[in-house]
C-alpha cells in the first residue's frame, strides 16, 4: 500500500527536476535550439565578414524574411493539424498574377486595400479548396497539394497569362516603395525598410492569438494529436481543415501580392521550387511533421534562419550553389535532436 505514494512522489520529483534544468526547457522549447543556431551563425559570419552588420545587410534580410514568414506562418498552422501543403506557391503565383493582371487592364484606379483584400480572398478560396478535396477524399493532404500544385500553375500558364507584367499601377507600386525607415549609408546610397514588412508581425500575431486563444486553435492541435480524438471530443473535422487551408491560402495570396509590388513586376514563373526552403525553415522552428507542436516564435525563427543561410554563405566566400547542402545539414541536426527529445520524453 505504500509502494504507490512513494513510486508516484519520485516521478514527481524527477519531472520537477527536468522542468528546473537547462535540457528539461530546452526539450519543451526546441525553438532554443533554432535561436542558438541562428545566433552562432551570425556571430561567425560577423567575424568572417564584419559587412553583416551593417544597417543595409540586416534590412535585407529583413525584407526577404516577409513572404517566406508568410509562406511559414500559413504550413505551420497546417503541420499543426496534421497535415502539409505543397501548394501553397502555386496559390501565391495563380493570385498575384491574377489580381495584378485584372487590376492592370480593368480597374488601374482600384484603391490598394481592395488589392490586398482580393489577393487574401482569392488565396483563401483556393486554400479552402485544398481542405475540401483532403476532409472529403480522406487522403493525405501532401498527395492532394502536389496535384493541386499542378492543377494551378496548369490554370495560370494556360488560362491567364505567361507574359511578365511590368507596368504596374501607381498603387501597387507606391505600396512597394512606401518607406517606414529610409537612411543613406556610408557609400551615399539610400537605404529603405518598407512599410509592408510590418505585414509579417501582424500576421505572426495573428497566428499566435488563433492557436493559442481561441477554440480553433485547440482543435488544431488536437486534430494534429490525433484526428480521431479530436472528433470524440466534439470538434468538427471539416470545419477544421476548411479553416487551416483556408487560412493558409490567405496568407500565400498575400505573400503573392507583396512579392510583385515588392519587385514591380509579376512574373508568373516566380516562386517556383520555394517549397522546400519554407516548410525545411518551419521543421527547423520546431514543428513535426506528424503535427501537433510547435510555436509561432519557432517558425520565424526558422525563417530567419534560412534566409540568413540564403543570403551570407557568398559574404564568407561560400557558392551559391552549398545552399541547399547547408540547409540540408541543418535540418538533419535540428531532426536528430528532436528524436533524442521524443524518445527521451
């Protein structure tokens, strides 16, 4: 009788100890060790090639951060639920297009917000169609996406246009331009961070209070936990993947429109092979695979990562060419650590 008290106070204690040590926190915070990297690559690019840290490279990286951050925010809530998306650049590149195509011939004058509103919109129907096809087919949601990948980029090159568009309206361009911070730096040339990059916070916000504060977000996770589970706790499953493709769709429609105002034109060919960059910087954050877990700190983190990978290897004097190596041995180490981190759970 009084083996059970005590065997149950040494578990006790022992998960005590664990939340109370540097391996316990790291274990339940593992976008630690996605800060820690980024930290260490920062510091020896800077020793390397002190140039990093001036204002001009640090806003660079700032501002290819924003449609990756999106692309990220938008799997990540997907991986949270147990699934993946593969299509999501085929919706940035079917509703950027689109939208600047219609808005270039037929409405030029259309204010900027409407812009957005319908690059959100039409993302998030496309999106919404994904959910359809993976609750109603009950497949994997990384077969669907791939056809609907192709399914799309089939509708943009076939149906709407190959043809760069280079003239865009003064709207969308002053909304590319429009500056929150502008200096010159120390060769004379003006530097500028761009209003929209307030964009990604605003969505990473989003994000978090969605996951984290309402209803939605619980039966998010918990679908991602187990789908069966979740439907026996009362949560509607189609209601649920209709809301994170959906979701996801919105955030790649306007990652699209932000990346043609951002460079002035749209291209229809752009944002091709971007997968993998985007859902290795959310593994990289912390999330699984299997879904579940993961935090919105650990996404940007992991986009931060990547891009600061993309963007400094030809500082320290690395081709191009080692990128996807480089990621690729990133992934491998934050993956092994996260095994060692389950199984010691």
């Amino acid at each position: 009788m009084t083996l059970f008290p005590i065997e149950k106070t040494g578990a006790a204690e022992r998960d005590a100890g664990d939340r109370l040590s540097i391996g316990g926190f790291v274990r339940r915070h593992p976008e630690t060790v996605t800060a820690a990297m980024l930290v260490a690559i920062c510091v020896a690019v800077a020793i390397l090639n002190p140039d990093f840290l001036q204002p001009s490279s640090l806003i660079d990286i700032v501002r290819a951060s924003v449609v990756t951050g999106l692309f990220a925010l938008g799997v990540f809530v997907i991986l949270a639920a147990g699934g993946i998306d593969v299509s999501f650049t085929a919706i940035a590149a079917l509703t950027m297009y689109s939208i600047t195509l219609l808005t270039t011939r037929y409405a030029p004058g259309l204010p900027m917000i409407l812009v957005l509103v319908l690059a959100v919109g039409g993302g998030m129907l496309l999106g919404m169609f994904n959910g359809l096809l993976v609750y109603n087919f009950a497949v994997p949601a990384m077969i669907v996406t791939i056809g609907t990948q192709y399914l799309f980029r089939g509708i943009l090159l076939a149906f709407v246009g190959t043809v760069w568009i280079m003239a865009l309206p003064e709207q969308m361009l002053t909304f590319g331009r429009a500056p929150m911070v502008q200096f010159a730096n120390s060769n004379g040339a003006v530097v500028t961070l761009p209003l929209y990059v307030l964009v990604l916070p605003a969505a990473a916000v989003l994000t978090w209070w969605i996951l984290n504060r309402t209803l939605m977000g619980r039966a998010i996770f918990a679908m991602g936990g187990s789908a069966r589970v979740a439907e026996r706790l009362g949560y509607n499953l189609r209601t649920v993947h209709l809301f994170v493709f959906g979701f996801a769709g919105a955030l790649a429609g306007l990652a699209g429109i932000i990346h043609v105002c951002s460079n002035r034109l749209a291209n229809p060919f752009d944002l091709v092979g971007t997968e993998i960059n985007v859902i290795a910087a959310v593994v990289l954050g912390g999330a699984r695979i299997t879904g579940g877990t993961g935090t919105v700190i650990g996404t940007l983190l992991g986009v931060l990562l990547v891009t600061v990978i993309n963007n400094v290897l030809v500082m320290v004097g690395i081709p191009s060419t080692w990128q996807r190596f480089v990621v690729g041995t990133f992934i491998l180490l934050a993956a092994a650590f996260f095994v060692v981190r389950q199984r010691r759970t």
